[in-house]
C-alpha cells in the first residue's frame, strides 16, 4: 500500500514535469511561430490605437511606426496642445503688454488661435471619451468634460474682448479666469490618461 502511494506520487510528479516541458517547448515554438516574425500582422502599431504597450513575445520586437495611423490615433492628446501652449503665450504676453502695448496685437491672435484649439479639443474629447465610456473614471471624465466646455466657452470670451476695443479692459481679467480653468481641465485631462 505504501510502495502504491510513493509510485502513484512519483507518476504525478513525472506527468507534471512532463506537462511542464512540452508547455515550455510549445512556448518556444509559438516563439518561432511565422506569425510572431518580423512583417506579419502582429508587428504593427496597433499600441497606438489603444494605447496598451503589448506583452510578453510582442514587447521585445522592433516598433514599426506607421507616421498616418499614429498621426490619426489619440487626437485629442495631441490637439490639447495648442490651445494650451497658445492660451498660456498669450496670457503672459498679456502681463507684458501691461507695460509694452505694443503687443497687444500678438496677444490679440495668440487668445485667437487658443480659443479655436479649444473648439478642435472639444470635438476631439467628446470622440475619445466615448471610447473610454462605462469605466470606473466615467465621473473623471464628465468633470474633465464640462471644465473643457467651460474653458472653451471662456476662451471666446476672452478672444471678443481682446478684439473689440471697448471691451478691451475686461480682457486682463476674462483672460485669468480662462487660464485657470484650462489648468483644472488638463489635470483632469492628465488623470483621465495617466491615473
Ligand atoms: C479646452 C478643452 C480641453 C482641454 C484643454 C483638454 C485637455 C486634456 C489633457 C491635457 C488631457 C491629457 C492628455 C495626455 O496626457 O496625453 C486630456 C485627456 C482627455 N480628454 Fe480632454 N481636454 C479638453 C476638452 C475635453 C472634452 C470636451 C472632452 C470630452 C469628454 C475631453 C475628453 C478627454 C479624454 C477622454 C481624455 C483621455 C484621452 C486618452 O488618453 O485616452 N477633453 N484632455
């Protein structure tokens, strides 16, 4: 009875290590596998699209960048830039041109061009969120909405007081507010993209 338990143990054990090895061969072989090599289907920028870095066999082969695909994937991460970036010019050439009028044209198209970023980011957002709906950041990405909307919205206000003159003096102060809103709405933007 003793001498069975030990053989059935032993059986057990070889037919594991035996499981185990052919695993481990198949692995090996699924590396080799044609259809892991270089040029097949699996060897394309398909990361972009959903933004999750393959895994395992796929992570370690040549990224092959298809410039089209990746210009089209994530707009919206790429669109933010410019009413970011020109909001931001705009608003502190804005301090400069407290001293310097001079500048106030610049400042004038800089709010121009940010508050039609904004309009672009806004139709860009609404596209990628649907993507993303139904998860456990939706209330993440409502907020991030309505501050985007807010933003956009301030942004053309700010743009009709840098363009019409007797409005001019509230431009300073609409430009502030703009530029504190657009600050909440790219952290959100930020956790909604990066936790
Ligand atoms: C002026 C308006 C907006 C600005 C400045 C803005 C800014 C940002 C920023 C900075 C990010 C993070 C991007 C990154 O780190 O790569 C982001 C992500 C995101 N924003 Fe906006 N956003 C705006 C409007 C909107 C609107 C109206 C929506 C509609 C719901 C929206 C939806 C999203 C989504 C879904 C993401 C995550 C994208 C991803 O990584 O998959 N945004 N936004």
């Amino acid at each position: 009875m003793r001498l069975n338990i030990f053989s059935c143990m032993t059986i057990a054990l070889a037919a594991m290590n035996i499981g185990a090895t052919t695993l481990a061969l198949r692995s090996e072989e699924a590396m080799q596998h044609p259809a892991l090599q270089a040029g097949s289907t699996i060897h394309d920028s398909s990361n972009v699209q959903t933004g999750a870095p393959h895994e395992g066999a796929a992570a370690t082969r040549e990224y092959v960048l298809k410039p089209w695909r990746s210009l089209r994937a994530h707009l919206h991460n790429k669109i933010i830039h410019i009413p970011i970036g020109f909001a931001l010019s705009g608003f502190f050439l804005s301090l400069i041109a407290l001293r310097w009028r001079e500048v106030e044209p610049a400042v004038r198209w800089l709010v121009l061009v940010a508050a039609i970023g904004s309009l672009c980011a806004y139709l860009t957002g609404s596209n990628q969120a649907a993507l993303l709906e139904g998860g456990s950041k939706d209330w993440v990405i409502q907020l991030h909405q309505k501050l985007g909307i807010a933003t956009a919205l301030v942004l053309w206000v700010w743009t009709v007081t840098c363009w019409v003159r007797r409005l001019n003096r509230w431009s300073f102060l609409i430009g502030g507010i703009a530029v504190t809103l657009l600050t909440f709405t790219g952290f959100f933007g930020g956790v909604i993209a990066h936790g």
